[in-house]
C-alpha cells in the first residue's frame, strides 16, 4: 500500500481544486461565447459531453506535451525524440523537424529486442519477403501460415503449457478470450489493479467480477469464502465455476505478484488461475519464463497462462497457454481467433528468433547475458534510487519502477526537466493511476549499460532535488559518494 | 353488590366528568374548544411509547460459522472450465506455406487463394515490401509502448495523416488491431442511456463495442430501410427525451456476414430527418468501393463530413494490420484518452503504418486496380450464378462474393456441414480455396451462413473461371441427395 505524506495528500487535493476551480470557470466563459456564436449543431447531444471531456480539455492538455512524444528511432536505449512546439497553450502540438537524442527510460524494451538484432532482424526481413506483411484473413480461414504453427509451438514450450494459442494483439487476447471461458453464471475475482484489458474481458463476459485488494492473497481468501457461501446473488444458486486473474508484474506498481500463495488458496477452493504474464515474460526468471520460474510455481497449477509479445520480445501480439483441450476449445471459438486477421508474419518470426535468443537455441549466450543484465541493472537502479530518497514501488527483480509524485504540478515539471536533460522518462497520471497518485515510470532494459544508468541518476537526482520528489531522507552510502563525484 | 358496583361506576363517570371539565381539557386552542382531546390524546401518546419501548420480534440472526463455510467450499463442485471436446472443436484450418496471395502453397501444391481479404492484390507488392524493409530496419519489430509512453513513432503520425487526406477527413487515429479499432472507439463515444440503433448482420467487433458501451441498442432488419425508418421513428415518438441523449446509428459498409452492400444515401436521409448521427465501418469497402477506392461514402455520392464516425481495418485491402478511425478533429482527439484500445495497448508495429502509407500511395497510383477488382467480381459473379442450390446472396459489386444454401437443412450445424464438405472439397479436388462463415458461440448474428470468396484484382480471368466451374461441379454432387 502507498501511504501519501499528510500534507502532500493536502496540498495535492488543493492543486486539484484550483485546477478544477479554473477549469469550470473557464467552461463558464466558453458557454457564453458558445452561446453568443450558436452555430453548433441543432437536435444532436454533443458527441462529448461536458463532463467526459472536462479533464481533457482543462487538465491533460496543459500537460499534453508530457505524454504521446513522438520519437524518430527504434526504442533503444538511446532513441530521437522529435520536438514539438504548440501555438496555442498546448491544446495542438505541431511536431517540428528538430530531434533530441535521449536516453530512453520509457520503453517495455526489457531484453533490448526493440532495435535491430543481429539474429532476429535478418529473419524477420526474410519471412517479410516470402510472407508479406500480412495475411489478410483470420487464422481459422486462410491465415494460418507455417510461420504461425512454428511460433504456437515454440510459446507453449517456452512458457511450460502443452499448447499455446496466439492473436495480433496483446489487448484483444484478454478481452476476447474471457468472455468465451466465462459467462453468466460465472464469477471472476480480479486484482483490483489489473489492466484494462482484463476489466474489459471481464465486463465484456457478463459474468459477476468481484474485486480484492491488490495483491493481498489473505483477502482473496475471505473474498473466495465469501461467495462460494454465498452463492449468486438473489439466487443464491452456486456459482458455475470462478476464475482469479492476477498479472505477473504490475505495470502501474512494479510489484511482483504473489503467485505462490494464490495459487494455493485457488487450489483449495478450486478456483481456476489466469495470470497475466504480459510485463513479466521474457523479463524475469532465470531463463526468461516469468514470474512462474522466478517464484517457483508449476506451471500446470496455472490453468490459463496469457502474455503479450509488445515487451520483452520486441514484436506484437499476444498469446494463451494452456492444456491441449482449451486451446482446442478457444481456436474452436475465439473471435480473436475466428474474426481477426492473424499476427503478421515478420512479427511472428521476431518472436520466434526472440525465444530461441533467448533460450540461447542461437548458438550464443546473448540471451543468457541479457537476462543476467536486466536483472542487474534493475535491482542497481532501484537500490540507487532508494538511497536517494525517492519514494521507489514495486519488489526487487522488477524492471519496472514506479517513482511517487502526488502533485499534479510535479509531473510536467519531471518530465520536462528530465527531457531537457536529455532522458525521456514516463509520467503517468489520472487514467491510469488514481487521481492523487500520480509516479513516474521508469522501464530498465538490458540494453542500458552502466554508464547509461549512472547518468541517468545523476540526472533523475538532480531534477528530484529541483521538484521535491525526495519524500524520504536521502541514505549515504558509498554509491551514492560514487555518484556525486561523477558529477 | 349491586349498589357498590354502581358506586365505582359512578365514582369513574365523575372521575371522567371532572377531567373532561377541567380548566385545562376547556382549554380553547386558536379558537377551538378540545374537549376531552387532550386526556385521549394522552393516553393514546402512553401507548404508544409503551409499545414502542417493547421489543420487536427479530428472528434470531445466525450468520454462517467458519465451519459451515468450510463445509460449503468443500461442498462446491466447479464445472470444468470447457465444454466437453466435441468433434467439430477439432478442426484444423489449412496450413499456408508461402504468402496468402492469390496463389499460395498448401500441402506443397499451388491453390488458388479465395480466403484472404486482399483485395487489391497488394500481398507480395514490391513497393509495399521495400517500404516494410526499410521501416523494419530502421525502428525494429515492435513499437515497445503504448502510443502516450513513446509508442508514438513518426510513422504513425505520417500515416494518419495519409488516411485523413487520402479522405478528406480532418485527422484520422490509428489503431494497432482491426478487431479493437470498432470495439474501442464505440464504447468511447456511447455510454449507458446512450441509443444505438444497429443492423442486426453486424460483426462480432461491432457487437462487442455495443455490449462494452451499456447503450440502449435497438437492431433494425439486416440492410433494410423500411425496417430502419419504422424504428428511428418509434424510437423518436416513443422517448421525449431522446433529444437529449446522443444517439447512433451503426452499420458496415460491406456485410462481412452477408456481402451486402449499406445504402448510405438513404441512411444519409433518414439520419438528417431523425438527427442521429451515423458509425459507419468501412473495414471491406475501404480502397474498394467508390471511383478512387475511398470507401461508401464516395460509392454513394454523399460527403464524407455527414458521416461522424468512420473506422476501418487495414488487414484487408491496404494488406497490412491494425485499422483506423476517422472523422472530425473533435472525434479523434477524444479517443486519444478515451478509447481503451488505443491508450491501454502497444501502438502498432512501424513498419505495418509505413507499409499501409505505401499502400495508399499505390492505389492512388494505381486506379486501375479498381477496375480490375471490379471486372473480376463481375466475371465471377457470372460464373456462380445459376448454381444449383447455392445462391448469391451478396451485392453484385462487393468484393465478399457470398454464397449460400438455397434451401436450408433447419440447423445452422448441419448447413455449415454441408457447405464445408464443398469448400473442402473444392480444395482437395480442385485446388481452390474458398472457406466458409465460421461463427463464434459468442457472436449473435443471425443470418445464414454461407460460403465467402473474397475477389482480389490480382486473380486472373482463368482463375475465377476455374474456381466457378469447379464450385458448380462440387456443389452439384455435394447437393444432389440435399435438395
């Protein structure tokens, strides 16, 4: 759980209420200069009403240019990010032809996969040349190529599933799929912090979704209790099977999840286990299979094993591993599977060279290296950013760490600050995180050295100091002695 | 006796009497003698408190003890988390060993290929595969973000701004999936009390987005107009304060589920009388329909600004992936932070937005590929028509050439079972690849199904010859015990 300083959460209320204050007299003058000019459509509701897009219009544009930077490179660790400049408060940005090269803190590129990869690239380029780049078909029709037979195999022996099941796209890999395993009837008990591809899965099934604190498995408990007792509401029927679906590593938090202990309450009220591997593949283990490996559960204890190809393979798409029966099933009537044009060839091939890079099937031990690499870099980065006083989340072995900023203020001034000095960081605010918890993200890839990352702590230090984001008392320490001298 | 009893009852009468006589009960209030009021007032008053400072029934509350609990979890018996295999669950679509152009390797031998959507033949394209190449070079495989977290690459923004001009529509955003781009940009325009009036052969993606927006949905009959006014109508009469809500109308431009063809003109009509506004999905008349292959809108004479909201999937003729929504500026700002699809997933991959900016280009290049594209519906179209117990059931121009059982077994199984017996059939025997409507358990379309060819402007005469006669002399011995 974060705790927010009292008077941070106070003044980070006050921000909010002054920003909103302006915001509504703002609209005020805007209805009168609406009404003065009334040219707009008549008998048709606005297509956006007030409300929805008041926090667009009046808070995430002034910050606008903080988020969606458009870059100029493959996301590497170093990338171009092209400058923009906007002429009238924010509200469009123009890109101009002007770039940055910056150090990039802000990519899922966790084995460095993202740019050219001297085994990959040339195989992907080849299948681009005897497949196309697409298929224009779903995988049931004519989509289905050798190339996607190849890579259902190779996932499903990488993550430890008999087989495996892929889609296009790692968003419509949830949000298809639960709705065929689950309907009405059924119960889905969530994290309350998964992804939005999941809620949307989960709403899309109709079936009843209940929520249990984030990543706290003595809550599950209570909540599974609960409702195997209860049964269905109002007809108090039992219900017809419970799927728990937890992710890997948290985007949002940087935490790990509990895997060990859920899975065990599941299998105790024989609850079905969907895990959302999507920042966790590939990323962390021992030899890249996700926090099953890191945490050491058997895979044949997870029913539904799910993963994105986005992050730590460099390519796109998503896949479902499982028991031979349920791929069956879900390849007999998943709209992913029926309705949508399969993964493009070359992205496919991109994850099969990944996997065998990894596994080191290449013949090299790069893939070895790049795990022992991010590994390193991660829990360095953390342990730095700690010692400084930074409110850091998330566990050790994460790749993901999230640096608490509360006020709605800090985040352009972070961002910005960072940018100027050449490292793109990710700010991340309301959608996304609860309104008064506001983080920077930073995403370590093995493609960092240690120059990178030394770097780029002086300068997140330095820019900290400036916005006042040390909310703990810096830790002196060797490294940190290290640090001031480089700089 | 008699006498003692008479006293007390004497006794309370004088009692009464004096009480009711006191200076209190002739108390006149705003100009109102009481009377005896007060004193029943009174003594009502007290019983009530005395029954009130009673206790109420309650039937004892016994909640369940952890035993019981424990009792009920070990109880619980789940079902399995599928159905039972079945035998049709079993089925393995054809493997493709080379590119899905419009020949492709299957089982080692060259088939001619009615199953992809590649309708301008742009699978294979030089030009296309250069522009893949050097994308791929240049930026990788995968974007490695969402687009606000540097998932933006410069080729996304260029290809928006390719679509948006190759429209004439102000700004266009595009998506990283086909299947998402329908299913996210609905939900971020209706929400719940919102009115959708939808045609009833829509696809699963549009089916979704419905269900994920809580609107109030109202299906008209599949591509009929007569259908559609009567429920503008009611919806109009019945519901004064359908004025205030927004409200839609959502129809595909071509029918994936049918290859019919939407009369946009006349929907234009009705949504200017009855002030809706129209979600038009022009995944397979994109690059299709129309003189210069800009969709519907073009095909129908109507400007595109009357159409509010317009998405498309770029799987099909531009021959790449991901898909696009277009309208008004105001329209595509508000996905950019509203749409889940498009803030919550990876952006598409580089090299698929340049590949589709190449394949605009071309088009525009290259008109003649409609004209091409549009000969060969024809010349299939003739060869199919008049097959015994199959009927066209399409639009004479859409490029989904759409065939299906003049006279239905009565079950959607057994149809399909039919139509897959030709389709398998015609591959094995005749090398043609056509492929049936499959449908998922979830999908809540209703219309019959059928066997879809999907025309492209790179098959040869020969071939659409070939794959009539061939599907004319299958259907007749598939058929023959049928009808």
């Amino acid at each position: 759980m974060i705790t927010i300083p009292y008077l941070t959460a106070l003044s980070t209320y006050f921000s909010y209420g002054l920003l909103f204050a302006f915001g509504q007299l703002r609209d005020f003058f805007r209805k009168i200069i609406d009404w003065w000019q009334s040219g707009d459509l008549q008998g048709y509701a606005p297509i956006c009403l007030g409300l929805e897009d008041f926090y667009i219009r009046r808070l995430y544009n002034r910050i606008q240019d903080c988020f969606g930077r458009p870059i100029s490179s493959a996301p590497d660790a170093w990338f171009d990010v092209v400058e923009r400049y906007s002429n009238d408060n924010n509200k469009t940005l123009k890109r101009t032809s002007k770039i940055s090269r910056c150090l990039n803190l802000g990519s899922y590129n966790y084995l460095g996969f993202a740019a050219s990869d001297e085994y990959c690239t040339p195989r992907a380029i080849e299948s681009l040349k005897k497949f196309s780049p697409s298929t224009c078909s779903s995988r049931v029709d004519g989509g289905t190529t050798t190339l996607h037979k190849e890579l259902e195999e190779c996932v499903a022996n990488f993550v430890g599933k008999p087989d495996a099941m892929v889609t296009g796209m790692g968003y419509v890999t949830n949000s298809a799929i639960l709705p065929v395993l689950i309907g009405k009837g059924g119960l889905i008990i969530s994290d309350s912090l998964n992804h939005n591809s999941i809620v949307n899965g989960a709403r899309g099934s109709g079936a009843t979704v209940r929520v249990f604190q984030h990543n706290t498995p003595s809550h599950l408990e209570k909540v599974l209790r609960e409702q195997i007792s209860e049964g269905q509401p109002r007809t108090h029927r039992p219900w017809k099977k419970i799927i728990v679906i937890v992710e890997g590593i948290y985007s949002m938090e940087g935490e790990l999840c509990q895997l060990p202990e859920i899975v065990a309450i599941c299998k105790k009220y024989k609850a079905y286990v969907y895990l959302d591997e999507a920042h966790s593949i590939g990323a962390v283990g021992k030899t890249g299979r996700g926090v099953c490996e890191l945490l050491g559960v058997d895979t044949a204890d997870v029913d539904i094993m799910m993963g994105t190809f986005t992050k730590s393979f460099g390519s796109c798409g998503g896949y479902i591993a499982g028991s031979k029966e349920v791929i069956q099933y879900l390849k007999y009537t998943c709209p992913a599977h029926l309705y949508a044009t399969s993964v493009s060839p070359p992205a496919a091939q991109q994850i099969i060279s990944a996997i065998k890079v990894i596994l080191g099937e290449d013949g090299t031990s790069r893939g070895a290296q790049k795990l022992a690499r991010i590994r390193e870099n991660s829990n360095f980065f953390r342990s730095e950013l700690q010692k400084m006083g930074f409110e850091v989340l998330g566990d050790n072995d994460s790749p993901v760490m999230p640096i608490m900023l509360y006020n709605p203020a800090k985040i352009p001034a972070f961002s910005r600050e960072c940018l100027k000095q050449n490292v793109a960081v990710v700010t991340v605010a309301f959608p996304a995180t609860p309104l008064l918890l506001a983080r920077a993200r930073i995403c370590i890839s093995a493609s960092h050295t240690k120059e990178d990352l030394l770097r780029a702590l002086e300068v997140i230090s330095r820019v900290g100091d400036l916005v006042g984001i040390k909310y703990f008392p810096a830790e002196p320490s060797k490294q940190e002695t290290n640090v001031i001298k480089l700089e | 006796m008699a006498s003692s009893f008479l006293n007390i009852v004497n006794a309370t009468l004088d009692w009464v009497t004096a009480t009711l006589d006191a200076p209190s009960s002739r108390a006149i209030v705003f100009g109102v003698p009481i009377g005896g009021h007060l004193f029943v007032e009174v003594l009502l008053f007290l019983v009530i408190v005395f029954l009130l400072s009673q206790k109420s029934y309650k039937p004892p509350k016994r909640p369940l003890t952890e035993k019981e609990i424990d009792e009920l979890c070990e109880e619980w018996v789940p079902e399995s988390l599928i159905p039972p295999i079945t035998e049709e669950m079993q089925y393995e679509p054809p493997v493709l060993e080379s590119a899905a152009g419009p020949h492709a390797i299957i089982n080692g031998k060259e088939v001619v290929n009615f199953a992809a959507a590649n309708y301008l033949g742009l699978i294979g394209h030089e030009k296309l595969l250069e522009s893949c190449t050097s994308a791929l070079e240049k930026y990788g495989v995968g974007s490695c973000g969402p687009r606000g977290f540097y998932g933006t690459i410069d080729v996304h923004l260029d290809c928006e701004a390719r679509i948006a001009k190759f429209l004439g529509t102000p700004d266009s955003i595009v998506y990283s999936y086909g299947l998402s781009t329908m299913f996210s940009a609905i939900p971020a325009f209706c929400k719940k009390g919102d009115i959708i009036v939808v045609d009833e052969g829509v696809h699963w993606g549009i089916q979704n987005g419905l269900y994920l927006s809580r609107s109030t949905i109202v299906y008209f009959k599949h591509n009929d107009m007569e259908s559609l006014r009567n429920t503008l109508e009611k919806i109009t009469l019945k519901n004064q304060r359908a004025k205030k809500l927004r409200r839609y109308i959502v129809v595909e431009a071509v029918y994936q589920n049918s290859g019919q063809i939407a009369p946009l003109d006349e929907i234009v009509k009705l949504k200017e009388k009855y002030r809706f506004r129209v979600v038009l999905d022009e995944s397979n008349s994109f690059g299709v329909l129309g003189k210069a292959g800009r969709g519907l809108t073009e095909f129908c004479g109507v400007p595109v600004e009357k159409i509010d909201i317009i998405t498309a999937a770029m799987g099909h003729a531009l021959a790449t992936e991901g898909g696009f929504c277009t309208g008004s500026a105001r329209v595509t700002d508000h996905q950019r932070l509203s749409s889940s699809g498009y803030v919550f997933s990876a952006s598409l991959p580089p090299y698929l937005a340049s590949g589709a900016i190449t394949a605009i280009d071309v088009l525009e290049e290259n008109p003649d590929l409609i004209t091409k594209l549009k000969k060969n519906i024809a010349v299939l179209w003739k060869g199919l028509s008049g097959i015994l117990g199959l009927s066209l059931a399409s639009n004479p121009e859409s490029p989904i050439v759409f065939l299906r059982l003049e006279k239905s077994t009565g079950s959607v199984k057994s149809d399909l079972q039919l139509l897959e017996d030709i389709s398998d059939r015609l591959l094995k025997e005749y090398s043609i690849f056509v492929v049936t409507s499959k449908r998922s358990t979830l999908d809540k379309c209703r219309l019959p199904v059928g066997i879809r060819l999907f025309v492209s402007a790179a098959h040869l005469e020969s071939d659409l010859l070939k794959a009539s006669e061939s599907l004319k002399r299958v259907a007749d011995s598939v058929l023959k015990d049928h009808i």
